[in-house]
C-alpha cells in the first residue's frame, strides 16, 4: 500500500471515496484544501492510501496550524466540527496514522488532532506503533453535534412542533421580518453580522475570503440565508448540504434585535430548506451539553451525537487537553468586546487563522 500527498488530478477519485464511505463527512471532501489554503496560506497534507489496483482504500484530510501562541499542530480539520481517518479497514486506518505521525515529526508538530464521530479502532488493535501514538492518545468527548431527523416536508415539520415554538416562530413574521436565500449576492450583508457578533461574543472573526472561498468551491451546495425587517439585515447563517444532511456552520444575529427574534425565523428557514429540498438531516453544529446554544437548539428536536476528538501526542506524552486554543484566549475575552469593530475587522483574521476551533 502507498500513501500519497494527493494532487489535483486526484481529486475526483478523493471526493467519490469520501461519498461512498459510510462515515464520509462535507468536511472530507478536497473542496477544503482549496479553501484554506487559499484564504489563510496553511500547508495542507491530504494522505490517500492507494494500493497496486488503483483503488482507495483510505484518506487523510490534514491542516498544519503553527503559531508561537497556539501552537503546532496538525488538525483533520481546523475551524469544523468533524473529520479524521477515513478508511477500508483497521490496518489501513493504522497506515495512514503512522504516515501523519512521520509527516508531524518532521514538522516538529506537538500533536496531530483528528475531528472524529466514531472512534479510532486502530488504536485499539496490535499494529506497528513506531512513534507510540497509543500510549499518548487522549479523547476529548466534551461536545456534541445536535442533529435534527426530518420528515418530507416542511409543514409536516411545522406541524410537530409545540405550540410554543409555533408561536416563536410566527413571531417574527408579524413583526414584518423575512428571510432570504441566496448566494454571493447576500455575502456581504452576512459578514457585517457575523462581524458585529463574533466582536460582542468576544471572539475574533474569520476572514470574508473564508466565506468567499467556500460559496466557490461548492456552488451547487452552499448558501447564505439572511433575515431582513425591511432593508436592515438582523440575522445571517450559512448552509452546506452533503449526501443526506445540511450543515450549518456558521450563524449570528444582532443583539439589538433580539426582542423581534430574528433568530428563530432563521432557523426555521433553514429547515424549512432542507425539508423542502430533500434533506434527511439538519446538522445545527457543535454544542457543550447544558448550556445555552444546546438547549436552544434542543427545543426544535435535535437530539446530541457526541464528539471524539482524538489528539494524539507527538512527544511520547498524553497532551494537557485541558490547556485548549479556546482557553488560551478566554482571557483575551472581556478586552476583545470593548474593541470597535472597525479594528477586529482589520486584526481579528490574523489571529483566527491560527485557532483550529
């Protein structure tokens, strides 16, 4: 078996594994290599086992983040919820492992971090283990994604709702809000959202390229959906759909307008999207169970699928999960709020860019 730093022309071969494997996600696909290399100039190492028939038999999408701040790692993928191995069988899973390892130590990376689902069960068999990654494993299951099942449309969705939830619902609506579905055309009202949210939540803001990059690198499955009261946009949220599921990993509302409940309108036009165009799945992202995001997200009927996150060390030493990227800047928090947008506009990309969360 070979392993391979793919190129262009493997692409194609690449994205149909990755929709015929059962654990295949968006975030597999090589539309990604594209986006982050070309909005934040990370080195990407995307591994493709290849054996003597031609055909696939594993993948490796892999990020190589390194800041003297965050520090040096490579990530299977930074800034989602999911990724990691993707392969035939154990020993293939264990090939492409030990080849991440030797591209990390040339690196000089700390830990390799892969985005899973399910676990890695070649962890768990008598492999060759060259660089000791079994002993320096550790799994952080501390979110989950919260998943939405629906039905064959959406006003039999509608219609399973409580009464409550219609009621927030309708809210919006007759207060004159609506909403809108599009493409790069709507790309500029989401930024100014998503800016003005991510400053108030403390956080620095990804780049617009980012956005940008991805409506190009899947037109047929990316959209903005916006929510206006008359020609002022109040919420914003950006879907992707792949095989059976519509992801939504971004959305932002203006703190301003809350009492008019932007939000809910905005969720439920998402759904109401996937429903009505043939989506089994609604895929709100990643929450910590109990807090605010999870519970709001619960109430529209999603259910919690937890995530295994395996960061394995490179030193031989289990890493210190509890010292995370998130928990390095929540000091940082409290001053980035007090910032004009206008300057985490500028400054917020070039931090963002280092943080694999």
């Amino acid at each position: 078996m070979k392993i391979k730093i793919i190129e262009t022309t493997d692409a194609q071969a690449w994205d149909a594994y990755v929709r015929t494997h059962h654990r295949g996600t968006l975030y597999h696909l090589s539309g990604w290599k594209n986006v982050i290399e070309k909005t934040y100039g990370h080195k990407t190492y995307y591994l493709m086992a290849v054996k003597d028939d031609g055909l696939v038999y594993g993948i490796l999408p892999l990020t190589h983040l390194k800041h003297f701040a965050f520090g040096n790692s490579l990530i299977s993928i930074p800034f989602f919820d999911t990724g990691g191995i993707l392969a035939d069988d154990e020993q293939t899973e264990n090939t492409i492992l030990t080849e991440a390892a030797r591209i990390g130590r040339n690196l000089r990376a700390e830990n390799i971090e892969l985005r899973h689902v399910a676990y890695l069960s070649c962890l768990n068999c008598n492999f060759p283990d060259p660089f000791g990654m079994k002993e320096a494993v550790q799994i952080r299951s501390h979110k989950v994604l919260m998943h939405l099942t629906l039905p064959e449309s959406s006003e039999v969705l509608m219609k399973s709702f409580k009464a409550k939830l219609r009621s927030q619902i309708k809210r919006p609506l007759k207060e004159g809000l609506y909403s809108k579905i599009g493409g790069a055309e709507l790309l500029d009202d989401f930024y100014e959202i998503f800016l003005v949210n991510m400053r108030d939540l403390g956080s620095p803001v990804h780049s617009k390229k980012l956005m940008k990059n991805v409506l190009e690198a899947f037109p047929d499955k990316a959209r903005i959906v916006i929510v206006y009261k008359e020609n002022e946009a109040l919420a914003c949220s950006f879907i992707i759909g792949f095989k059976d599921i519509l992801e939504n990993p971004w959305a932002s509302a203006l703190r301003q307008y809350s009492r008019l409940s932007p939000n809910m309108l905005l969720y439920w036009a998402m759904l109401e999207y996937a429903c009505d165009n043939g989506y089994a799945y609604f895929d709100f992202g990643r929450s910590s169970p109990g807090e605010g995001t999870y519970k709001f997200k619960a109430q529209w009927g999603a259910t919690p699928t937890p995530l295994n996150w395996h960061i394995i060390s490179l030193n031989r030493e289990p890493a210190n999960v509890e010292t995370s990227q998130a928990s390095k800047f929540d000091k940082a928090i409290q001053y980035w709020r007090k910032l004009p947008v206008s300057v985490t506009k500028i400054i917020g990309p070039m931090i963002r860019k280092h943080i694999g969360l």
